[in-house]
C-alpha cells in the first residue's frame, strides 16, 4: 500500500511536469494550447474511463503491472528532462545573443556596431611593441577619461636611457648601454601621447581607442663569461587592470568587417532553431501529456484495488465509484458518505499517520 502511494505520487509529478512544460510553451507563443487525453480534455476521459487490455493486460501480475506503467511514466519523466534542458540551453544562447547585440558598447559585440566606415578613420597596431586598445566609458566620464588617460600606469614603463643632454657630443657614443643604464631611474605610462581617438557613442557609453607600448625588452648581461639573455616585459595586463580600477572597460576586441553579417546570420539561425524546438517540445508534450495521464489513472485504479483488499480481504467484493466534487464542497461530500457509507455511532478518527479514518476506502486527487 505504501509502496502504491509512493508510485501513485511519482507518476502524478510527471503529469504535472509535461502539464506545466506545456502551459510554459503556450505563454511563450500567445497560443492557448489545449493538453488532451486520448483526444479529449481529463476530466471526460476519467468519466469514460475503460481499462486499456491491449496496453497493460489485466492477466499480467499485478507487481508486474505496476512495473510496466511506472516504467512507461519514467521514461517519460527522463525524456522530457533532455528535452527540457536542450531548450533551455539554446533560449540561453539566444538571449546571449540578443543582449550582446543589443546592449551599450561597454557589452556588445563591436564587430556587430564598427562598421568599416567608423574604422576607416582608426590607425589600429598589433605587433610587438605596440598594440591598440578600445576603452568603453560610461557617460559624464569622458572628460576625466581623457585628460587622464595618458598618466594611466604611470609606475609601468622605465624611460629611462643615457643621458646625452649635458654632453650633446657624445650623443650616440657607446658610454653606458644595456644594463649599464637604469632604465627604471624614470617611469611613465604605456599610452602614446596623443594616440587617443573617439571611435563611437550610445545613449549610455562611449568608445575611444588608444594606443600602448605592448611590450618591452630588459637587456641581456654578463655574469663573468656567461651572457645571460634579456627579457620581454609585457605592459597589456597590468594596464588593463590599472583602467579598471578607474572603472574604464578595456574591450578584448579583433576587428572582423564579415563578422556584423555572420553574427545578424547566427542569430537567426538561432532564433529558427528556439523556435522548432519549442514547436516540437509542444507537439511532444500533447501527445506524451495524454500517455502520463493514462498511466496515472491505471494506477489509480490499482491502488483502490489493492487499498480495498487490504480493506475488505477476499474474496473481492466491492463498488468503486467516481465522484466529482464542487470546489470548496470536499468536505461536505466526505460528511455525507460518512452518514450514508458509515457507522452513524462512530465518530472521525484519525489513523497512526494522522489521516482521516473512514469506514470506507477514500482517495482524493485533482486531475
């Protein structure tokens, strides 16, 4: 009998689960999409409810039977879960999409928003010592931006070198080189003064590309007659980190003039698919909505079966009926089969788990 509940129960949730996945898909399209059992709405197929013979054979055992139904519900439940999952997970990467095509520049795409007319007027460099940046700033700030951009990282670039200043004409003379000079004794920022360009502007941000000193080299030195070699210093990290503390957002960006179209292309093509799996997830939920619900109802049926022989013992002898209460009137039908089905000198008890005890075998679900 516990073990009878606890299926009963099981298979309800599945019920409920392709019901509620199927009200959630009509939401999304506007269209009221009717669940049917058999072709016809539930509350009908209970009142002509008649024992599928060809699908769960009554001459089966009945342990077996339990089986086969809850077997059928939980393949169902497992399916509807892949189903699910995979149609959450390309809604996901749709409304990806759809935000970092929408959003300011401080989120979106700029392959999607930087035309080849806007970066026609932009010097960009990418190799080894020097490489261009795009920086997003949020509006009211461009002023600070850009008269403070250049002392950004002020800590991260030695400048410093020989000094022929005091002395013009040993300029260029071999007096101290490599790491004979303290290139560290000045530091400033990697910004190239005078780099800084307005590339684009929205309602909430602005874009400005600039260009930095990427990388630098450390000289190489003697250590008695071994040479040790010099090192790259790279500047990128440590600047991009220096302009987030100002709350500037350094935008990781490769310009791609194809992909504006191959972006508005996937996106389609993402839109196309969401939506033919939600028409097909609605298709299979109509169609496995209605198999739950059969095997919900089989089991109901058993279970008064075997909750009535554990009642009344054998041989079996004994009605079911189906009734359909008015909503907030439970409790007045349970009153009258008390009076009708009851011994008039008992009163409502309650068994060992607290339920209601009656002298008659009650189960109560909603459809």
């Amino acid at each position: 009998s516990d073990d009878m509940a606890k299926t009963d129960s099981l298979i309800e949730s599945i019920v409920r689960k392709v019901e509620k996945t199927g009200q959630e898909l009509s939401s999304y399209s506007g269209k009221k999409s009717e669940l049917t059992v058999g072709g016809v709405p539930a509350n009908r197929y209970i009142q002509q409810f008649a024992w599928d013979y060809a699908k769960y054979p009554n001459r089966r055992p009945l342990k077996e039977l339990v089986s086969l139904i809850s077997g059928g519900a939980s393949a169902i439940d497992e399916e509807i879960k892949q189903l699910s999952t995979s149609f959450a997970d390309k809604m996901a990467a749709l409304a990806e999409a759809k935000r970092s095509k929408g959003g300011n520049l401080m989120v979106v795409d700029l392959n999607d928003v930087l035309t080849a007319d806007v970066m026609r007027n932009i010097q960009v460099h990418d190799t080894d010592y020097l490489k261009t940046l795009f920086i997003a700033v949020a509006k009211g700030g461009e002023a600070e931006f850009t008269s403070n951009i250049e002392k950004i990282g002020s800590s991260l670039v030695g400048y410093g070198g020989p000094d022929w200043s005091s002395n013009p004409k040993d300029l260029g003379a071999a007096v101290k080189y490599g790491s004979l000079v303290d290139r560290h004794q000045k530091r400033g920022s990697p910004v190239v003064p005078g780099s800084i360009t307005l590339v684009k502007e929205d309602a909430e941000s602005t874009l400005f590309a600039i260009t930095i000193l990427k990388s630098q080299y450390e000289p190489g030195y003697y250590e008695g007659d071994e040479f040790i070699p010099g090192t790259k210093v790279d500047f990128e990290d440590e600047f991009v980190k220096a302009c987030r503390d100002k709350r500037y957002i350094v935008r990781q960006f490769e310009y791609d003039p194809n992909q504006a179209s191959n972006s508005a292309m996937a996106l389609e093509q993402l839109q196309v698919e969401v939506d033919g799996m939600r028409s097909g997830l609605t298709r299979w939920c109509k169609t496995h909505y209605g198999e739950a619900f059969v095997a919900w109802m089989h089991i109901k049926v058993i279970r008064v079966f075997v909750e009535s022989v554990l009642r009344y013992g054998l041989p079996v002898d004994f009605t079911a009926v189906l009734y359909k209460a008015i909503k907030n009137k439970e409790g007045e039908l349970t009153d009258a089969l008390d009076k009708a089905l009851g011994n008039p000198s008992d009163e409502k008890e309650e068994d060992l788990d607290g339920e209601e005890y009656h002298d008659f075998v009650l189960l109560k679900f909603d459809p």
